[in-house]
C-alpha cells in the first residue's frame, strides 16, 4: 500500500489545486471514534467528516443494508421508475422533524442542492422573489449558496456574480453583541428587513439554528421564536438550515427543538446517511405540494444505496439513542475545555450544544480574533494524533464534532491531547 507522502505527491499531478484537505495523512479505515492512516498511525476523530459519520465509520447496520441493496440495484432514477426506500426514508423525515401539522419530504444530494430546493419551495409558494439570510452564515458552494453564505474567503471569492435578491441581516452573536437579548437582536433583524426588503416582498427567512462554519455561533435565547413569530405574521415561510446540526448532533434529533421551533421547511443532510451521499427537505405539506409535477428532483437524488444507508442509519440513532450521547459528550468534553478557558487568556468563549462545541480565540484581554493561535492549536493536535477542525467568519475558532458513538476513553484521550495543544 502506498504511503501517505507517496500519496500526496501522486494528488498534486491529479487533484485540482483548489480542494484542500486538512491533513495530509491518507485514510485506510475508520470505525467508531478513530481513523487509520495508510501508515497504520490512528487518529481520534473529532470531526466525523464535518458532522457526517455521526453513526461512526462504516457502522454495522448502515454497511449490512448498503450491502444487501447493491446486490437488489444501484439506481434506477426514483423520477424513472421509483422504489420502496425513498418513500420510507420521507415518511421518517416527516414523522422525525419538528412540527405536528402534515409533512411531505423530497430527497436531493447535498446540502447545498437541499437549500437550493428549498428556496424554489418558498419563492413558488409564495410568489415572492426575496431570501433573507445571516451575518456569517454557510449554506453551500453553488452560485445560490454562496450568495446565501456570507464569508468570502474561500467559498465566494472570485466566483461571481451570484444570484439575486439576497438580503443580509445581522445575527444573535451574544460574544460580539453588546449583551442584546435575543428578542432584541431579533427586532433589530427584523426592522432592517422591514425598511431594506419590505416584508410582502420576502418569500423565506433562512437561518442555521446553530451556524456551522460560521463559528458554532449560538444565538441567544429568544432569537430563533421571535423570528418564527415575525415569520408566521408576514406570510414568510421559515427554514431551518440543519444541515449540520441535526440527527442527534446537539442533543435533540434538530436543534430547533431547544427552544420550540417549528420550521415550515427544514434542510438536512450531512449526518442522514451514516457518510453516503444523500440530502432532503421536508416541511408543510401545502408548501412542498404546492410545486408543479416535475419541478422538483434530480438524476441521484435518493439512490437506493443512500436511502438504504439512511434508514439503517435513523435505526441506529433511535437504538443507541444518539441524542442523549450527544448530550453526555457535552457533559464530558465542556468541563474540560472550561478548565482550559480559565487558565488560558486567549479563551473569549467556549459554546455550543451536544457534541457540537467550539473554543473561540481571541488576543488577550481583547475581542480580536486570533486565526494564527486557532490554526496552531489545531495543528498540534494533528501532530498529536487528534483530527480537528476550524471555523468562523474570523478564522478563530476551534470546532468539535466528535462521532456521536465515540467511547469515553477515547474522548477523554482527545481531550488530553486537545489541552496539551494549548499548552
């Protein structure tokens, strides 16, 4: 087998320039909370493929089903001739995300490609042409995501113009707010977009519960309702970007379910299928059916390989009860990474919920973010055999997504490794 060096000289006469990787050590296998390199060296996985293999790598039931369907068929196109699985894997969703009133589900690729889905939901619905998105949000790399998303550097630079009638309001960020409350940072949302778009004109309020490559921003309480509230009053349908915050990832199957929210169109991806390729929106059914026959779809969208992966993978959360291992990951990892917050200045904040945390860095005594000490952190956890991640509009801030299945003891060794780092 190839080495990792030997690897990574044959990727720079292949591989477009323009994909990055964090490491590079190249995988031969992973299971549960580790992944091994080619050169036998193990890592402990806080990452889990960008919140993706939250089941773990090639968990048991998720590799049995795909296994039993690649010998059934591989694709038939469920727009050509349909099948069982997708229809099942809907029927989940709509029983699965928040809101008692009747759901309808269509299954896509991505996450960007369910965020694209629905925005054309809400603009046909409504009839109205305008999206209104966040201050350091992230919902995609095609031209409308990445107009939806605010960072430029490295998802929107260069690659315009974008899509129109996107309008961007500011975000609950209790760290860098003033100490706003989230009914009042929701009123001032929402007074901007009342006086810049006009309320009749907006057709949908996109908005992460949770921002993912934002930062882990956590809005204050009260935000995510008052906005729901706005919303219902204007005739603006709400969507719920959980693409990386739901399936047991924060605590709760979606994150919206912290505060009571009740998203008329919810996104999702990422950790639906245990790492096989697979994406959805799901929401009111007199939203969803109010598209014309045709108008929704796609050439992949629910394969039978990612729908079999997909329903394994639900099995697997309700089994193991992922959401409540999610929220003991919180209770092991947040003490730990408070430890390093008093003892360390740079520290300005440790948040999120479930096993999505993040530390945010700053220069002492300041808010001034503070990439170069977030990129050396992270790179002496590599060193030491820990995978992790950064994020933030700012680059500041150290994110940790562990595997919901990860096994106490490798958690605790993560965070040894993790404190050492900021040593």
């Amino acid at each position: 087998m190839p080495s990792s060096e030997e690897l990574h000289k044959r990727r720079g006469g292949a591989v477009a320039r323009g994909v990055g990787s964090v490491i590079t050590s190249y995988v031969d296998s992973a299971a549960g909370g580790t992944i091994t390199d080619v050169d036998g060296r193990e890592w402990i996985d806080f990452a889990a493929g960008i919140a993706v293999t939250s089941v773990g790598n090639s968990a048991p039931k998720v590799v049995e089903a795909v296994r039993a369907q690649v010998e059934r068929f591989t694709h038939t196109c469920f727009m050509v001739a349909p099948y069982e699985s997708y229809v099942a894997v809907c029927e989940h969703l709509n029983a699965l995300t928040p809101g008692g009133f009747e759901k309808r589900s269509a299954l896509f690729n991505s996450g960007a490609e369910a965020v694209e889905n629905a925005v054309k939901v809400a603009r046909h619905a409504t009839g109205r042409p305008a999206v209104v998105v966040f201050d350091h949000a992230y919902h995609g790399r095609t031209n409308l995501t990445m107009a939806l998303t605010a960072k430029n550097m490295p998802y929107k630079h260069r690659f315009g113009p974008f899509a129109g009638e996107i309008y961007r309001v500011p975000m609950s960020y209790p760290l860098r707010d003033g100490g706003l409350s989230g009914a009042e940072a929701a009123a001032r949302s929402i007074e901007m977009i009342e006086k810049q778009v006009g309320a009749e004109n907006v057709a949908a309020l996109l908005i992460e519960p949770i921002q993912g490559e934002g930062g882990f921003v956590v809005p204050a309480p009260g935000f995510l309702p008052a906005l729901r509230a706005w919303a219902t009053a204007a005739g603006v349908v709400f969507v719920a970007d959980e693409i990386q915050t739901g399936f047991c990832r924060t605590g709760d199957w979606f994150a919206c379910q912290h505060e009571g929210v009740e998203p008329d169109l919810v996104t999702l991806a990422k950790g639906i299928a245990g790492g096989l390729p697979l994406a959805a929106v799901t929401g009111r059914a007199e939203l969803m059916d109010a598209v014309h026959v045709g108008g929704l779809g796609g050439t992949y969208g629910g394969n039978p390989l990612a729908c079999a992966a997909a329903l394994a993978t639900i099995e697997t959360m309700h089994e193991l009860d992922l959401a409540g291992a999610a929220r003991r990951i919180e209770s092991l990892l947040v003490p730990r990474l408070r430890a390093i917050a008093e003892r360390d200045p740079r520290v300005a904040e440790v948040r999120g919920r479930g096993a999505m945390l993040a530390v945010e860095l700053v220069l002492p005594g300041t808010l001034t973010p503070d990439p170069v000490a977030t990129a050396a952190i992270s790179a002496a956890c590599h060193a030491a055999g820990l995978l992790t991640l950064t994020c933030g509009t700012y680059g500041n801030v150290l994110r940790l997504l562990p595997p919901l299945v990860i096994l106490d003891a490798q958690l605790n060794r993560g965070a040894d490794l993790l404190d050492a780092a900021f040593g």
